[in-house]
C-alpha cells in the first residue's frame, strides 16, 4: 500500500465522555496515517488520550466526531456487527494483563478467535499449535495459565492474537508486568512478527526501552498528537 492509501487513516478524531458541564474531551482533532507494515509506538502520560485512540482503532469504542478509515472504509459508519467482523478478521490484540482464561489450556486460549469465526476443530487445533510453536511454546500446548510464567502467558497473548493472520496487532503496554529480560524477549517476538510477516504494529507503551523497537513514535499530550518522529531500531 503506498503513501497515498495508508491502511489507517485518522482525520479530525474526537472524543467527548460524559455531557453539559461533566462532559469531558478525551481527543480534541487527531490526524494520523498509518502504512501497511509500519511498528508504531504509541507514548503520552495517563490522560493524554492515547488510550482512548488505541480502543477506537481497535473498534472497541467510537468517535464523537471525525473519520477513521481502515483500508478506505468509513469504519464510523459501520453497524456495531460489522465493526465486530472488522476486529475479528483484521486485527489481534494484546494486552498488559495477558487475558487469558484461567482454567483452560493454552492451546484452547490460542484456539479461542477461531471458535468466534466457526472454524472447524481439526483446522482450529492445528492452527493453534503452530502459533504456539511460533512464540516458542511447543510443548506447553496443555499446561494452563497458572502452570506458565509471565513470559509464557504473555506468548501464549501473542499467539492467541496472531492465530486469525490480522493485518494490525494492537498492543496496550504488552510488557508493563513484565521483568526487563523477559520485555525485551517478548519486544524482539512483536519486532521479528513485523519485519518477518509484514503485519502493521501498533503499540501503547510508557518505556522508551520498549518504544525503541518501533520505528516511529507518536506522543499525546492533553487529547492531541504532540510529536510524530521515526526511531532508529533496537538491534
């Protein structure tokens, strides 16, 4: 996809919470593109509205006012089941607190999107495994979440999110309970996900460690975009 048609595109986004004099504005006019294949970080302290974009990118929440376009779709136009299609056929996410169910294996974690999109059980088993193996847990495919360290648990995430081949990974500060050797295992896993399979990474993060990985940085400050700037890779 060339510059002139960017896989995301944010024109003039607000977000307004509550209304009269509690209302709130969260995003006050943000204008983003975002290429096919880009590792975007995503920088702001609590507050400053990066959150807020994060959930409207991932059709977990919607604008008050501005267009986003995903692939050239109005996606502020669509009905709240074809917003659900968008997110269970283009994008995967993962989260700080891995949300994984507790009593279950991982395989049956990993195989959880697929049930969603009615795949049937022999291609849904298979395709987990090999996610698994991907994130290097061959082998762990039925030990549960209690039985896996936080490293472990954070890559059966990532399997879980990667299983369904999305064109976007949303990731919402996905090594912040994590110790530094283990962030840095998990950062180098997202960064070979990009270059390797080309997928288009955006990710919300407080450490300047971890944004390093990206190869661009967006900061907000107050409900806007206050720097866009490319960052040189983490060898």
């Amino acid at each position: 996809m060339n510059a002139s048609s960017p896989l995301i595109r944010l024109v003039g986004i607000t977000k307004t919470y509550g209304s009269g004099q509690a209302a709130f504005q969260a995003l006050k006019g943000i204008d983003l593109r975002i290429n096919a294949g880009e590792f975007v970080a995503v920088m702001g302290p609590s507050g400053s509205g990066k959150s807020t974009t994060m959930n409207i990118l991932g059709c977990l929440d919607t604008p008050s006012g501005g267009s986003y376009q995903f692939q050239g779709v109005a996606v502020e136009a669509l009905s709240r089941n074809q917003r659900a299609l968008l997110r269970r056929h283009f994008l995967g996410f993962i989260f700080q607190g891995f949300n994984l169910l507790s009593r279950t294996t991982a395989l049956e974690n990993v195989e959880l999107p697929l049930i969603y999109r009615g795949e049937p059980i022999a291609a849904r088993h298979a395709a987990a495994r090999a996610a698994l193996e991907q994130v290097g847990l061959k082998g762990w495919e039925h030990h549960t979440s209690a039985e896996l360290s936080g490293g472990q648990q954070q890559r059966v995430a990532i399997a879980r999110a990667m299983v369904t081949r999305p064109r976007v990974l949303l990731a919402d500060e996905p090594t912040g309970n994590l110790d530094t050797c283990t962030s840095r295992e998990i950062m180098e896993l997202i960064g070979r996900f990009n270059r390797e399979q080309g997928i288009t990474v955006l990710m919300v993060t407080h450490e300047p460690d971890m944004a390093a990985y990206a190869r661009r940085v967006i900061s907000f400050v107050d409900g806007r975009v206050e720097s866009d700037r490319s960052s040189g890779e983490v060898a």
